[in-house]
C-alpha cells in the first residue's frame, strides 16, 4: 500500500525515529524555507535541501507502512512526560510537503500522490497515543498533507486519484479531541492515584 516493505521491526515508530535521526542540522536560511513550506520557492536551494532529507523520507516512507505505533510513552510519568516526537514529526512532515510540491512541480504525479498517503499515515500514527496534544498534532499534519493535495489534484490523472483516495479510506480513524480529553482523564487521574 505503502510502498517499500516492513522490516523486521513491525513498529513504525522506531522506523519515524530513524527518519527523525537522519534528518538534517538545518541552517538558518534552511529552516525559513522549510517553515514557509507552501510557498517556498522550488529552485536549486529547496532542491538542496530536499536532498539532505532523502534517508528521513526513506524512513518516513517505513514507518507508514506498517499498521502499529506505540512511540513507547510511559504514561506513569503523568504531566512530566515528554513529548518530543511530535515536534520532529510536525518537522519531517514540513519537509515532506515541500517534497511533495517539488515532485508536482517536476511531473512525479504518482510519486507525489504515495507521499501525500504517507504523511496521511503519519498523522494518523502521531496520534495513536491518543493524548490530547498528539491528537492536535495528527491534525495539523493531516492539514498540511491535505492542503499540499488541494494545490495540486489537477495535475492527477483519474487513476492516481483514485488510488490517493484508496489509501486514505485505508487509514485507521483518526482520534478526535474528544478522545484526547478521555484518554488525559484516564492517564492524569491514574497519575494523581498513584
């Protein structure tokens, strides 16, 4: 569905913190092109530094194909625990929708519409703890995937759309910010308990 095969390990999350390790130390000019990610120019500097994300994207890629996600939170720590891979997620998924509009922009339609699945998936597993601010973050990915998807459709043909929409019926349902208040209720309370 995905793409490229499971490994041996069938959790995504140690492939997405193989993606978070492999990513770059950006520099400044860098990290105002990944953060303006919509609009940034596609030329030789944003091909750059796509390059330097190209082993993240491999991982990123495995990690979306395999259906489990435990990020390995223990949530005995209650309100100290932390949640450090959100952040990186939201930044390979940045990275990630700059890419997908670079393969648009370079007639890699089929390669662009599996990314866009990709990032989907990774939403989707960001908020598989089902705390609240994961639940966010899942959202706010999804956003990103589904408006880089919205500037570019057009350039699909109906097969690779219907393939894109495939994957997404697919994807696991997503949690809502309700379920993020119940799942904060459960952890929380057992915490102040304990």
């Amino acid at each position: 569905l995905y793409g490229e095969t499971a490994t041996r390990s069938e959790n995504a999350a140690l492939q997405y913190y193989q993606a978070f390790l492999n990513a770059p130390k950006l520099k400044m000019a860098d990290e105002e092109v990944l953060g303006d990610w919509k609009e940034a120019r596609l030329d030789a500097q944003t091909r750059g530094l796509l390059k330097q994300y190209e082993a993240s994207f491999k991982n990123l890629r495995r990690g979306a194909a395999l259906e489990k996600c435990d990020w390995g939170l223990n949530f005995e720590e209650g309100p100290s625990l932390l949640l450090g891979h959100l952040q990186l997620a939201r930044s390979l998924a940045r990275a990630s929708c700059l890419n997908i509009r670079m393969m648009f922009s370079e007639n890699q339609q089929q390669a662009a519409g599996h990314d866009l699945a990709v990032v989907m998936r990774l939403a989707r597993h960001v908020s598989s703890d089902g705390l609240l601010i994961s639940v966010l973050v899942g959202i706010a990915i999804e956003r990103m995937a589904l408006e880089t998807a919205a500037q570019h459709l057009w350039l699909m043909s109906p097969a690779q759309l219907h393939g894109l929409l495939d994957s997404m019926e697919k994807l696991q349902p997503h949690s809502t910010p309700a379920d993020g208040i119940r799942m904060e209720k459960r952890v929380y309370l057992g915490w102040l308990r304990r």
